[in-house]
C-alpha cells in the first residue's frame, strides 16, 4: 500500500539527488540518513542512472590522508630519476561524486580535508605550486548512525545542501521514478550560468531562512542555486516562484531551529487589513471609475488581463507554508517544545523579576 507521506518524502529525495547531479559542486551534496536496504539501493541506482559517465569514487572512513590528497611514489621515482606523483581519490572525483559509506564514523582530519577541498575547489598534494590540481565535486553521505550522537560531522553537513531520510520508506513507496535522464541532466548542466533570478525571489528566500531561525548564509545560498537548478531542469530561463518554494522546502525543512511565532503571523495577516483601512474613503470612486472605463471599451477590446505574480507578502506565506509542511513530524514536535519552554521561561523570569521590583 502506498503512502502519500512516502511518496512524498520519496519524490523529494529523487528531486534532491538531480539537483545535485546538475550542480554537484555548487550544492556541495547530500547527506542520506539511511539503513542500508532495498529504497536505498534504488535511490543510489537513480543516481547513477543520471551520471552515467561521471566518476565516482568510494571514501570510506579509513581513508588515509595520503590516499585522499596523493603523494609521491618512491618506486616510480626511484625508477625513473624523477619526482613521480601518484593522484589521489580526491583528485579522481574531479567532475563527479564522492561515496560517503559509514559517513557518521568518518574522523575529523579526513572530515577537514574534504571540507578543504570543497571551498577551495583544488587540491594540493605537494608544497610546490605546481602541483595543485582542480577537484570540484558533490558529495553523497550515507549516515547510518541509529542514535543522537552518531551522525555525520556537523563541519561536513554544513557543507551539503540537502538531507534526506529514507529509513522511513518502504519499498512500495520507492516505485515511482522520476523520468530524468542523462540528457535532461546535461542541458540543464549547460543551461545553469545563464539562469535568472530577480532580487524580489532572493529576498524571500532569505527571509524564509531568518523565519525559521537558519543563521546560516550558506543554506540561502544553497537555496538560491537550488532554485537555478530547478528551473533549469524545467526548461526555464529565469526562477519562478514555483522553483523557491521547492527550493526553500528541500533546503531549509530539515534546518529549521524554529518556528514562526504568533507575532510574525499576527503582523502578516495584519498588515492587508491596516493597508485597506487607510484606502477605505477612495474605494467608491474607484469603482465609479472602472466602471466607466468599462462601459466605454469597445467590443473587440475585451481580452482578459494577464495575472499579476503574487506579492512578496504572499510568496513569503507560501514559501513559509511549504517548508513548515516539509518539516518531520518528530522535529515539529522538538521545535514546537523548545518555543512552549522557552515561552514558559521567560514569562518565569518576568515574574521573578517583577516580584524582586516589588520586593
């Protein structure tokens, strides 16, 4: 039996996965919470079903540095009379991805290494200059940890755009594939740089971001490109509003620390009537007027307009409406928790501090 929750959450990480197929490098990756089984497996064969031809290179935790960033080979050196470098993983994922298995066990200098690499786009596996070489690549992070305190570094998540659970599929819910192939996958690749997004999608976007209590610059960057990603994997040359709510809900679900107050949906719904309110005197002569416009506009000239794109305030309720709705439900309640807590103690500490005035 299918679950509309699974599909759901199943969609997502298909979607997810192509966004990063399309801009690997500049979406950093994807962090997959999940037991190894049969939904992961599919959603892997996904993966490479839209990077055919792209490398791919496994990192597990026991990764030495040497193996990582390369070295020299003393044999072939020795052999041939001169400085013989062998290239390492790292340099091998150049356009591709790298294979994260075990992720959450991964130690700290590996985690620093491949964090370098990623903001620095290159790799340097020798103090002379010129053996630095490019190294742009995504990620994708298998974290099987089962507990709080197993879980993929928090210096390495930071750098993905997104996170996906799949532990809470079951293979039924992992049917429906997504019809994007190879092709799709390179002309939107080749489409990306020429993509458009107006300052008005920008600003709320990270707006959205500061609602939810995501201090993270990073994460509205990576929202931005996200956005880019989609339109162009929808044929598109500029985003639309449609591309920054699945942006903001695939990047900023699972980041939230937050949720909206009462306050700032109170000022929201607010704001229209305070608005209407001051334009309440003038609305008869407006009508008055568009109704003699109309009475006077010929026959031929009737073509409905065109529909206006919704308002800031209204994008931003609905960019705020879709990441609420992609937050976990358990993550909901935590969220929910700490602002009951934090509500309680503060009103405490307004009461003490009260009493000790009185006092």
């Amino acid at each position: 039996m299918l679950s509309d929750g699974g599909q759901s959450i199943w969609h997502d990480a298909q979607l997810a996965a192509a966004l990063v197929a399309i801009d690997s490098h500049g979406l950093g990756g994807i962090c997959v919470k999940s037991q190894y089984g049969p939904v992961r497996d599919a959603w892997w064969q996904f993966v490479q079903s839209m990077l055919p031809c792209s490398p791919v290179q496994k990192i597990p935790p026991n990764t030495s540095d040497e193996q990582l960033l390369g070295g020299l080979d003393l044999e072939a050196t020795l052999d041939q009379g001169k400085p013989i470098y062998n290239s390492g993983v790292l340099a091998r994922c150049d356009g591709g991805l790298a294979l994260l298995p075990m992720a959450e066990r991964m130690p700290f200098s590996t985690v620093a290494l491949l964090s370098q690499a990623m903001d620095r786009g290159r790799i340097d596996s020798d103090s002379q200059a010129e053996q630095s070489v490019r190294c742009l690549f995504g990620i994708v992070a298998f974290d099987e940890g089962l507990g709080p305190d197993e879980a993929i570094h928090p210096r390495l998540a930071e750098r993905l755009a997104f996170q996906i659970h799949l532990d809470p599929l079951g293979l039924n819910d992992s049917q429906s594939i997504l019809e994007i192939t190879p092709t799709l996958i390179a002309e939107a690749k080749k489409a990306l740089p020429h993509i458009d997004c107006d300052a008005r999608l920008v600003e709320s976007i990270m707006q959205s971001a500061a609602t939810f209590g995501i201090d993270s610059i990073r994460a509205g960057l990576f929202a931005i490109r996200a956005a880019k990603a989609l339109a162009a994997l929808r044929s598109q040359s500029a985003v639309s509003e449609d591309e920054v709510v699945d942006a903001a809900r695939l990047v900023f679900s699972r980041r939230a620390t937050r949720m909206p107050t009462a306050h700032q949906q109170d000022h929201e719904e607010q704001e229209p009537a305070d608005h209407s309110s001051t334009q309440e005197d003038s609305s008869d002569r407006v009508d008055q007027e568009r109704q003699a416009d109309s009475d006077h506009q010929s026959e031929h000239d009737k073509t409905p307009p065109k529909a206006d794109p919704p308002s800031s305030d209204t994008l931003d309720e609905m960019v705020v409406e879709a990441i609420q709705a992609g937050i976990p439900a358990n993550l909901l309640a935590q969220l929910m928790n700490c602002r009951q807590f934090r509500s309680t103690t503060k009103e405490s500490f307004s009461i003490v501090n009260h009493c000790s005035k009185m006092g």
